[in-house]
C-alpha cells in the first residue's frame, strides 16, 4: 500500500525502462533488445537507485511515468517491484496519474490486470499508423489489428485513460492517408492523442536508408489536417498534444510548466533542487553502479529560459502572475518578451503570455530566441 501524506510540494517521477523488442528504423531513444539477464541486473539496479533518494517525505508524488523503450516488456512482477518500490518509498497523492508505455503485440489480459492492481491507471499505446504499409515502413512489430486487439483488452480490464500517439508527414504519406488514420481513432473512446512529424535522426535505420522527408508544403498541410480534425472532440493544449478535457497528461505539463521531477534508470534526466541531472547512458556502468550523473546548477536566468523554452509549447503559454511570483520579475518589463510582443509573435491577454496558433508550426523558430 503506498504512503499517502499532504504536502504542500506536489514531485513528479520518470522512470526509464531501455528495453524492447526491436529497434524502430526512426527510434534514436536510448533503447534497445537485451537478454532477460541483463533486464533482472537491469531492474536490481534501478531498485538500488530508487532507495538511495533521500527526504522523500519532503515531497507528494502526483504523477509516475514509466516509459522507454518498451516497458511492456517487461515481466509483470519486474513492473509490480518498480511500483512497490517507488510506493513504500515515498508518500503519494490519492489521485496521482500512474503511467505506463506500451507497444501494440506486448500486453496481454494478464499483464494488463496486473497493472491495474500495481495502481497504473494510465496506459500510453505507441499506435503511430493505422496503416499497415506505414507500419512496416517505419520498422514497427505490430499490426493496425493488434493494436485494437491490446485497446479492447485495456478498456476490458478497467482502463479509462488512454493516449495513444500518431506519426505523421511518413514517406510516400498523403493527406487522405492521414484522414483515414485520424478518423479512425476518432471511432475510439481515446482520450488523448500525441502527434508528431516523422524527424529522422542520424544513426537510424530510415537515416542510413537516406529516406526523404516529404515536402514543406505537405507537412505544414498535414499539422493544419489534424488540428481541424481533432478541434471538435478535443482540444490542444501543447503543441504536440490533444486532450479530452481533465484528460491532459499531467506528468507532461509538470515538463512544460518547469516543475521539479525524479528521473530514474539509465539516461533518465531529473529536475530537483534548482540541479537538473542526467544518469549515464552506458547500460554496462548503470548496472554495476559505476556511473556519475552529469549535473546543471542552475542560476536564476538559466530557470527563466527554460520557463520561457518550455512554457510556451503550452497553447495557454505562461501565466504573468505565477511568473512574477516564482521570480520576482515582471514579465513584461524583459526585453525579448516586449520585442516577441511587439513583432505579434506572442500575445499578451493579461492573464497569459502565449504564441498566437498561426505561428504554432515555426514555435522553434520563435523559442530560439531564449537559448
């Protein structure tokens, strides 16, 4: 049974799971296959890092995410002791949002029932098409059918909030291509939808293929196609993001509103105590605990950056007075805030300070000017 204690400091947890079954040809995340040996030493390890934290009595854990990788994976009992774990460590609220990753074709009703009783209450599928050519072009194990197939086991065992992603602007993909996987999720109970354009990085497979990204024009008509399709049954609240209302990913908003979190597991990144810290990306050194974290001390213009790089993803921007409070500063009185205002770039309501929708397509064209 997990500690429950109200405090008045609300802490969110990230915990990495590098595992899955194959590597996607677009997937530069630290992540990959492994034997079932070096997932146990994997896991041992990550208990280890979890029980070391200190002052967790400090804190009340609002959201866990566990993501990767494949978390799904995973034995159930492997995710059970992570939960049991993280809840007897530190004090949780009555109604944190518990979050768990998973691939199509790597759950089943077993697996499903047990995370319930673990206390997730979130399940993020990684549909990404609803095509099966697109799948197979992206490298994805799973099929459009299977993926129906794990959705109708979730909302079978109790699931009632599920977020799925969708990848778009892939090769050879037309807008009818994205219409069809659009209304097809829309037949869905989903309650929150991730979309986002197919980058491709280097070391990938679709990069060392020299697959072509399709053109301006099209993926700029393609952001345009989702947002009209998505706006009656949902609304954006990040850029990336779709939500039925009270739905929105609470874990992610603790990312864009600059809040504090634990990050656990190999190259997981944390936020805690004005440090942001990175773990080692070297799964040999994670294990053996042979590793030290690369830290940030931040100053108090660093912490504003990133308030102004990550705050204004949110479609409501940057509240003036939790900005003021929080740093002492008038917003309005920075300069590149006035500049951005003056240019129409942002918008200022009086309540918010947040980026017109026309420009949400260039928003890192915009966000630059804080790096």
């Amino acid at each position: 049974m997990e500690r429950r204690n109200i405090t008045d400091s609300p802490m969110e947890i990230y915990v990495h799971i590098p595992f899955c079954i194959k590597k996607c040809d677009y997937c530069d995340f630290l992540s990959g296959p492994s034997d079932e040996e070096t997932k146990e030493r994997y896991i041992e390890a990550l208990l280890q890092e979890i029980h070391a934290v200190e002052h967790t009595e400090d804190y009340e854990i609002v959201s866990v995410f566990i993501g990767g990788g494949t978390p799904s994976v995973l034995k159930a009992e492997a995710i059970a002791s992570i939960m049991e774990t993280i809840q007897k460590k530190f004090c949780f609220s009555p109604d944190a949002e518990i979050t768990i990753e998973s691939n199509p074709g790597t759950v089943d009703l077993a697996k499903l029932n047990a995370y319930r009783e673990t206390g997730i209450n979130r399940l993020s599928l990684g549909l990404q098409s609803t095509d099966s050519k697109e799948l197979r072009m992206l490298g994805r194990i799973h099929t459009y059918e299977q993926f129906l197939e794990n959705y109708k086991l979730a909302q079978e065992v109790g699931f009632k909030n599920i977020n799925v992603d969708l990848m778009y602007a892939l090769k050879n993909e037309s807008l009818d291509d994205l219409e069809k996987d659009i209304d097809k999720i829309l037949t869905l109970d989903i309650k929150h939808i991730s979309c986002y354009s197919l980058i491709i990085e280097k070391n990938t497979k679709l990069y060392i293929d020299n697959t072509k990204y399709i053109s301006d024009d099209l993926d700029s008509d393609m952001y345009d196609l989702i947002d009209k399709k998505l706006e009656n049954k949902y609304h954006r609240y990040e850029v990336s993001n779709y939500s039925i209302t009270s739905y929105e990913s609470r874990h992610n908003l603790t990312y864009w509103k600059n809040n504090e979190y634990y990050g656990f597991g190999l190259g997981a990144a944390g936020y805690i105590d004005n440090i942001r810290y990175t773990n080692t990306r070297n799964l040999s050194k994670y294990i053996s605990e042979n590793y030290e974290r690369q830290e940030e001390i931040l100053t108090k213009e660093d912490k504003i950056k990133y308030e102004f790089i990550l705050g204004l993803r949110l479609t409501n921007g940057i509240n003036k007075d939790n900005f003021n409070k929080k740093y002492g500063i008038n917003i309005n009185e920075i300069e590149v805030i006035k500049e951005l205002i003056n240019k129409g770039l942002l918008i200022d309501d009086k309540i918010n300070i947040y980026v017109p929708k026309k420009y949400f397509y260039v928003l890192n064209d915009i966000l630059v000017n804080f790096v």
